[in-house]
C-alpha cells in the first residue's frame, strides 16, 4: 500500500527509524513529509505526490545522471563503486551474476501483492471505519481504515474462496523463496485454516554475503559493490530507504577517500546494519525483517519516570520502549555529528 507504518518514535521502532532517518537527511522520509495522506497513527503518503517529489529532487541534482536501462553485469564496467539496489524482483540476468559472484543460493525474497478490494464491493452499513488502536496519526484521522467483520461461516467461506480461486503460475527459475513477514494471502491460507488469524512463523535462508559496509566480500577488494534495499534481507519501504541511505553514505565517503563506521547498534539503523550483515551468523536461521525493538540491544524496565514517579508495572515495556528510542537518538547524533565535515548533507 502507501504505508510507511507507525511515526511514533517514542514508543514504536519504525517510528524511530523514521525519526533517525529525517535526522540523516533521508530524501525518501522529506518527500514522504511532504506529501503525507491521514492513516491514524501511521505515516501514509500520496503516492504520486510523493514518488513525483522524488523522482524531480534526482533528475534535478547536478551529481546525478539517471539512465533508465537493464544492468546486466557489476564486475565488467568501469564502475568501482556500486550500489545494486534491484529489489526482490531483480532482473534475471542481474540475479545470475550476483548468485554467481555471492556463491549462495538464496538472494532475494519475493513480495506479496497486497489484497485489493473495491470499495464499492464493500457493504459500508456492515463494516465501518476505524485506526488500529484508535490512533490519530500525522493527518489527524483516526479512522482511516475499513474493517470488515466476519463471522465463522463467512471466515470458512472466504478461506475457501482463497483455495480454490485461480493463482499466478511460478516459472522455473523462480523458485519463490517467500519472506515470511509478507506472505501472499492464499499461501498463509494454504498453510492451514486458521492461519490467517494467527499469523505465519517460519524462518528461510540468508545470502551472509555483505561486510558491515554493505559491501559484498567476494567482490573485494576490486571493487565495492554495495547492495541496499530489500535485495539484503530488510522488508518494507521504511528498511529498504533506509539501508539505501546508508549505502550511499558508505559510498559517498568511501569516494571521498575516508570511511564511515556503520551507526552504533544502538541505533535502529545500526541494529538493521547488524542484523543483516552480522545478527545471522550466529548459528540461527536468518529471517529479513522490519525492525523491531527485540534487535536493538536491551535495556532494563524504568521502575520511575524522569521525575521520580513511580511507573506501574503494566506501563513499564512502554515506558522502555521510550529509553531505547532516547538512546538510540542520542547516540545517532554522535554518529552524525563528525560527519557533518565528511559528506555535504544532500
Ligand atoms: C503490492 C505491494 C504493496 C506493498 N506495500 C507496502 C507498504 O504499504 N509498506 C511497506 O513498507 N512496504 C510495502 N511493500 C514492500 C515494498 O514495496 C518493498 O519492501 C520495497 O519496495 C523494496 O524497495 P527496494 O528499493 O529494495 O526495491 P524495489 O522497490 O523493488 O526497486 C528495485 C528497482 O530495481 C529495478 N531493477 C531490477 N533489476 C534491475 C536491473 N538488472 N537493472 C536495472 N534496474 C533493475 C526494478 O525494476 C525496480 O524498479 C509492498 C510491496 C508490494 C508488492
């Protein structure tokens, strides 16, 4: 959809990447700002608005020359310093060479198309609208969803209906290696009736091609090839913009003769860094993932507040949420702050 999910950096993680994300001068997150639709508690953007704005900044900065062509090769051009950002549909020629450079077999995951439903398909005298929570986000709604209840009956109905319905046929190359997180709404059906109500959990297999510069080993040292987005195992716009953003600080100081560390751990895009280049190879199973406060290095519950009351023990996760995100904020400033001489803002 248009959702870049929750903007409360305060006590939700995709809203304190966000937050760091602006902080580091994120292009996606200004154009994001700039066109923002109401979603309760979400950040949503006016797709053409937004994409447009993006779009216009690059064809408009003297640095940037876009090309609109297929890319075929990374180690036979002139090129020494890439950043491959092809998203799970990567080309099929592109796909080979980097299985063939990486050694491993599983790259990319596939993105499940979201559901769509006609609005003049829904019976509005039944469903109604409401935010998650109730929540009023940036645009000041706090219904901008429409639920629509079922009961048993119409739920085995509608399982059914997924079954037996006609699906996309897979070519053989494909090979779809699902990510969990966004599976197609038949394949959680397939998984078993009540699937759907709960939720999937399954892990799948990661490439642990890159070094904490994003930079795929096999590749160095003859050149930096630097990967970003959701081909390294991040799920979301949110995650893919903001493991571009780092990318392209990589790279830019890297052009400019000095290096950049990755952000401290602490931080939501260092834990992001740390999940896909590091987190994995500890022996479990790698899964892409939004970020999530369980990759953030922990903290202890506060017990009282800043000044000295007593926080209730059922309001204390929330209230270490909180902590984290200031720390995590604080650190990101010092992480910024040098840099501020290294690499000219835009
Ligand atoms: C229907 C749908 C709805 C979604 N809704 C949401 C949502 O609401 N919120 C959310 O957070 N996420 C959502 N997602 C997930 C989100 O779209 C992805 O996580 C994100 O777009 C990945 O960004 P990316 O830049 O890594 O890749 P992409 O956005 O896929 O961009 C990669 C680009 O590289 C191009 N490319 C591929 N191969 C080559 C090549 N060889 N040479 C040159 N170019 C090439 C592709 O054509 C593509 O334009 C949704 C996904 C789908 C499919």
């Amino acid at each position: 959809s248009n959702s870049f999910r929750s903007d409360d950096w305060q006590y939700n993680a995709v809203g304190l990447l966000h937050e760091e994300m602006r902080r580091a001068g994120s292009l996606i997150l200004m154009c994001a700002d700039k066109h923002q639709v109401p979603a309760g508690g979400a950040l949503a953007v006016d797709r053409e608005g937004f994409s447009e704005a993006v779009t216009a900044t690059l064809m408009a900065h003297p640095l940037v020359s876009v090309v609109r062509e297929e890319v075929t090769s990374l180690m036979d051009t002139p090129w020494t310093n890439i950043v491959c950002a092809t998203g799970p549909l990567t080309s099929e020629a592109l796909s080979k060479v980097v299985l063939e450079l990486g050694g491993e077999g599983h790259l990319s995951f596939f993105d499940a198309i979201a559901p769509i439903v006609h609005y003049d398909s829904i019976d509005m005298s039944k469903a109604w609208k409401q935010s998650r929570y109730d929540k009023e986000g940036p645009g000041g709604d706090a219904a901008a969803y429409i639920n629509c209840p079922m009961d048993r009956e119409q739920y085995e109905a509608f399982i059914d209906a997924l079954l037996n319905g006609p699906k996309a046929e897979f070519k053989d190359w494909e090979h779809v290696p699902y990510f969990d997180g966004c599976l197609p709404i038949e394949v959680m059906a397939e998984r078993g009736r009540e699937t759907l109500r709960y939720g999937p959990m399954k892990p799948v297999e990661s490439p642990k091609l890159l070094d904490r510069q994003l930079r795929l080993k096999a590749a160095m040292p003859v050149k930096s090839i630097r990967f970003a987005g959701q081909i390294t195992g991040v799920e979301g716009y949110v995650e893919s913009a903001a493991i571009g953003l780092l990318a392209g600080r990589f790279a830019a100081a890297e052009a400019k003769g000095t290096a950049l560390p990755a952000p401290p751990e602490t931080t939501a895009l260092g834990a992001l860094i740390n999940h896909i280049t590091v987190g994995h190879l500890d022996g479990g199973a790698f899964q892409p993932m939004n970020i999530n406060y369980g990759l953030l290095p922990p903290m202890e519950a506060p017990k009282a507040d800043e000044a000295g009351v007593k926080i209730p023990l059922k309001e204390r996760g929330r209230a270490k949420k909180r902590l984290m995100s200031l720390r995590a904020l604080n650190d990101l400033n010092s992480w910024l702050e040098p840099q501020k001489t290294m690499i000219p803002a835009e």
